[in-house]
C-alpha cells in the first residue's frame, strides 16, 4: 500500500485475448525525499540545526522510490488477476520542463514482464533496482533529473477492452486508497 502523499493515478488497459495489462502510472516527483537528514539540538541556543541530506543520497533514495513502486504495482497486478500472462509497466512524473516551461508527463521507468518471470521472482528478498536489471527494465539513469526513458509500449497506443471485473480489480487493488 503507497502512503497518501505517493501519487495514486493508474490507467490501466487490459486485453483479455492476450492476457496482457498495459498500465501507465504516477511516480512521485524527488520532492518526496526529505532534504534535511537530521537534526540536531544545540542547548547552548535552544534551536535545532539541520544536516542536510547529501546530492547523492537523494538521488539513491529517489531511484528506489521508484523501484519499489514500480515492483509493487508489478506484484499487485499478478496476483490480483490469475489471467493476466504479461504487465508492461510505464512510470511517469508530472514536471515543468526548466528550457521551455511546459508542463510535460516523461517515463522514468518501463518494464514488460511475463508472468513465468514474474513467478520467479522473491520479492520480499530482492534489492529493487538489481531485480528490476535482472527483468531488463528501462530505468532512467538520472530519474532525480527527470531524465526520461522511451516506454516498452505507448500507452495511448495500447489496445483496451472495457471489463467490468478489471475494472473492479483496478478499483480495488491499483487504488490503495480504499476505506478497509
């Protein structure tokens, strides 16, 4: 389940002839790394003084984030639908291009995987990143830059199929806010 400040926009398209679920996602932006990486109390002034996070680390988090967004909506499509024999995934960011000021929806991150793949994978025991290498991901490099990849797939380009129960699943699951 993503916390509430993790973006929750999934568009799914599903061909029940294939089996095949074409999802495109909202990725956080990097804001949702904390900057400040601790404080400290100074008696002597009675303030607190940040450390702030390193460039790098931000960057490492950030790429995690992702990956472990990425993977969760993997795991959460296979095993919600037993019909379902491939997910192509494609992660998005919303962000204001700095050279021409339009707001623009770049891939970060894109991944077709069947589902034999898929069942042999551990999640629990997996480093995100390395298991998203080991599923020849499309990952951008700088996804803190919002550098972005080229998608498995065009989403807009994906056939789609309007079924009741894959709606119903898409209520159910990809929208992890949902009253329990």
């Amino acid at each position: 389940m993503l916390p509430e400040d993790v973006p929750h926009l999934v568009e799914v398209a599903y061909t029940p002839q294939g089996e095949q679920a074409v999802v495109r996602f909202e990725l956080p932006s990097v804001d949702v790394i904390p900057k400040v990486e601790s404080n400290t109390y100074v008696a002597t002034t009675g303030t607190l003084r940040e450390k702030k996070r390193a460039a790098a680390q931000v960057a490492q988090l950030y790429r995690s984030v992702v990956s472990q967004i990425t993977l969760l909506y993997m795991r959460d499509l296979f095993e919600s639908d037993q019909e379902v024999n491939n997910v192509e995934l494609g992660g998005h960011v919303h962000f204001v291009n700095p050279a021409t000021g339009q707001p623009e929806y770049p891939c970060l991150i894109s991944i077709a995987v069947d589902r034999a793949r898929y069942m042999g994978l551990n999640l629990r025991d997996v480093q995100p990143d390395v298991c998203l290498r080991h599923l020849n991901a499309l990952v951008s490099r700088h996804p803190h830059l919002v550098e972005p990849v080229t998608p498995v797939r065009d989403f807009d380009l994906a056939p789609t199929h309007s079924s009741k129960a894959w709606m119903s699943l898409r209520a159910s699951i990809l929208d992890p806010i949902s009253p329990e």
